[in-house]
C-alpha cells in the first residue's frame, strides 16, 4: 500500500511505551457528563467508545463476600494504586478474563463477553493470600477520571486518542513487546520459558531503518541497568548495544538540540521508584514522566516535524468491555506450544498521539482495529521500508491523523502537574523489598538465559534490579 501523504509531514516519530493498563482503566472515564469540562463531552460530536453511560458489569461468581450484589459495575478508582495487587495477564488467565475459560483456541466457539475480569481477579486475590472482600476485587472494574491522569488525559484531549487500538497478543508483555518491534513473538505466548527467548532472532524495525541508514535510538532509564528491549530482541540488536541504546538524560538533550533520530523508542523505569504504572506501581509517576517528554518535544527545535505517540505494552488483567477482534497471523510458520494461531488481537490499550499537524479534541479511528503492528506501519510507509511479516503488512498506519495543512502552534493547557495529585504516590526511595512482578522475573530469568547461566528467581525488586546489574555485561559479553 503506498504510504499515506500525510506522513511526509514528520520526520521523527517517538514512542513511549508504558507498562500493563488497558484503555477502559486509563481513558474510558476521558469523556463523561460528571467531568468537568472539556472532558464532560468528545469534541465535535465524535462517538467514542468508552464507559459513560453504558452500564457495564461484570458478574460476581457465587460463594465469595458481596456476591448477593450479582454484578460489579465499571466504575472510577478512588486511589491512584489501583488495581493492588497486580492482576494476571498470561495468556490463559487473559482468556479467562474475556471467555470465561482458560483453555480456548484460536477461534472461540463461544462469543467472548467480556465478562471474567472479576472472576479471574479473585482468583488472583486467592492465590496471593488477600483476604476476599467486595472492595477488594472490585477494584478490578475501576479506571481513572481526567483529574487523575491529568497528564495522559490532557494530550487526548488536546490531540488525538485512538479507542481502537489493541495490544497485538492477548497476553503479557514480552510477547507484545516482541511485536511492537518485529511484527512476530516467533510462536511465544507466555514471557516463559526464559531460554525460549534466546532464540528470539526475527528481523525488526530496527534493522530496516539500520539497513535504510535511517538513524534510531532506544532511550531507558539509567535505573533500569538493562533495557528491555535488548533483553528480547538480544540476537538482532546486540551489535547495538553501546551506540544505539542510551539513557534518559540524552534523549532531553537531542530534544534541546533538535538532533532527535528518525525513531526513538522510550522505556520507563521499571524497579526502584518505577514510573512504568505497572500495577500496583501509582499512575502518578508515569503521568510526570509522560509530561517531562511531551513538554522537551514540544519545546524542541524538531517540534514542527515529530509525531509523539504514548502507549502500552497490553492490558495487564484490567478490565475492558471490547471483545478483541480476528487478526491477520504473523505467517512465520513460528510453532506456538499453546496451540495460539495469532489470528485474534489482545485487549484494547491506550494510545494517544501528538503532534502539531493533528486536530484539537481528535477521536482517531481506521478503516479496521489498529494493534501494535500498526506503529511498525507507519515507520515503513514514511521511509519506504518493507514489511516484516503478514501482520504488519496487512496493518493501517496512522498518517491519517495528521489532517492539518499548516501546524498548530499553541501550547495546550493540559492540566496540573500529577505530582500535586499525588499525595498517595509511594515515595522515592521505595523499599527494595516489594515483590517482583513477571516482569521483573522475566527481564532477570531471560538475561541469564542470554549469559548462559542458571539463577534463582529474584524474590524482590531490589534483588532483581542487583541481579541484573551482574547479568547485564555478562549476556552482552555471551558469557
């Protein structure tokens, strides 16, 4: 498909991925008769698909504390931890959460529904110990209002927020991730097992830029020690490693200089102090580091030629009603030991998109359901690059968002800064000693995979972030 004109407007295209929430939890609530303006309406007459106003529950499975109540409806979070603790997001529990049942094929014979969200959370609840009460696995069904997320909410409404974007797989992070970058999880369902991800060889859009002499750059926090993204895609980006791969502090200054490359990727800090709103992490944290790009784009001298997008990797466990729609799969003959065609999208994430070129108070849709495979895309119709398998061939780039003729150059008002909403935020300084998240499991157990070597699974954050330190040089090195 020939590239959308709208493209040649931007030269830099930046991603910021987040961790773990689904649309309904961070932007259903965007638009509602109860929000204070302007978030009480979308913006000229658009439909959107969010909760307000449609009445949404899930049903209470009988036995358990308020399951007279029958249903717990989709309401708004009073706290910005929610949900606590973590919800599952592995391909079965996924499937449980939108069929009711852990064990289904790529094409469900019954239809999906929506409705296993709190069943699979108390669930969840059982398995960690947490004593069952109706406020306790309610919490599930919650999402954020504007004034909670003042800064994610402020550029949807100020840009663009697409309510048709999915997760690419209906499960956990490195698989999506994978996709988001190499149209492909080679056959992965599940983040494990670990030594499965050596293998992790397909091509990526990093090597056709690469190949393209387009130039690229993975940012992370220097926190992290190891980006995640090197973790999955070791075998097509090690030779990277020390020139493409950088911390935070240089991505605030090529936005100051203006030297931002054709693709820049963006990863949160996902131990100590995370600000990746990886459930139970506080939205707050993420919502400053999503302004702290915004406002060094919007101030840098490549403004006029960059399109911003801020997503999320799938949905973490947390409840949205769109039944995730059929899929083109991938066509790399890639074996999935769970019997999973690819042929279906995961749940519905966030994904809002900014740039001077877009329309104020945009709802953005497609022709057909975007999913991450869409971003790869748009990188490829802009630069004339070929796809890398039938997913993102098949895919919509987004170029038709960017409709003005001349770019926009008012600084929106997007609201106060989240640290002042923020007095439920942990503090810096976090103890080391919160339980680790599959994530945290799996960046640690595929780098030892990467190194060669066998360890214990890390039983803290402040473990898991020591243990990386070590393993990091080591899978680099292959020793």
């Amino acid at each position: 498909m020939a590239a959308h004109k709208n493209l040649q407007k931007i030269d830099h295209v930046i991603v910021l991925m987040l961790e773990n929430r689904s649309f309904d939890e961070m932007l259903g609530w965007l638009y509602d008769a109860e929000n204070a303006p302007p978030f009480d309406r979308a913006a000229r007459g658009q439909p959107y698909d969010g909760l307000s106003g449609r009445g949404l529950t899930n049903p209470i499975p009988a036995g358990v504390p308020g399951a007279q109540r029958g249903v717990v409806p989709a309401g708004k979070a009073s706290r910005l931890d929610r949900p606590n603790p973590d919800p599952g997001e592995e391909y079965q529990r996924v499937n449980v959460q939108i069929y009711g049942t852990a064990e289904v094929g790529s094409r469900p014979s019954t239809p999906g529904a929506m409705m296993g969200f709190v069943e699979d959370y108390i669930a969840q609840l059982r398995e960690k110990g947490v004593p069952l009460t109706y406020e306790s696995y309610a919490q599930i069904m919650d999402g954020y209002a504007p004034a909670q997320i003042p800064t994610l909410a402020g550029l949807a409404h100020a840009y663009a927020v697409c309510d048709q974007w999915h997760s690419s797989v209906p499960t956990m992070t490195m698989p999506n991730r994978s996709f988001f970058h190499a149209a492909t999880s080679g056959g992965r369902v599940l983040n494990t097992p670990y030594v499965s991800w050596v293998r992790n060889d397909g091509n990526t859009v990093f090597n056709l830029l690469e190949a393209a002499h387009q130039p690229w750059k993975v940012y992370f926090d220097a926190d992290t020690v190891a980006p995640l993204t090197m973790i999955i895609h070791l075998p097509r980006l090690i030779e990277y490693a020390l020139t493409h791969f950088h911390h935070m502090d240089t991505f605030f200054q090529d936005c100051k200089a203006g030297t931002l490359p054709t693709y820049s990727f963006i990863e949160p800090r996902f131990f100590v102090d995370p600000n990746d709103q990886h459930p139970p992490h506080g939205v707050a944290a993420g919502d400053e580091l999503i302004r702290s790009v915004y406002e060094s784009v919007r101030w840098s001298p490549a403004w006029e030629k960059t399109l911003l997008c801020i997503t999320y990797d799938e949905h973490g466990g947390c409840y949205d009603h769109v039944l995730p729609p059929q899929a083109v799969a991938p066509g790399d003959g890639a074996h999935c030991p769970q019997g999973f065609g690819f042929d279906r999208l995961g749940v519905r994430v966030p994904m809002v998109l900014v740039s001077p070129w877009i329309e104020a108070g945009t709802v953005f849709r497609g022709s057909r359901p975007f999913d991450h495979t869409s971003m790869i895309k748009t990188i490829c119709e802009r630069w004339g690059l070929p796809s890398l398998t039938q997913r993102d061939a098949a895919a919509e780039g987004v170029g038709a968002v960017l409709t003005r003729e001349l770019p926009r150059t008012d600084f929106p008002d997007i609201g106060p800064a989240a640290a002042t909403l923020a007095a439920e935020r942990v503090p810096k300084g976090r103890p080391e000693d919160e339980e680790t998240s599959a994530l945290h499991r799996a960046m640690v157990g595929v780098a030892a995979a990467h190194a060669g070597v066998s360890v214990a699974e890390p039983a803290t954050v402040g473990e898991a972030r020591r243990m990386l330190q070590g393993l990091y040089p080591r899978m680099l090195s292959g020793r």
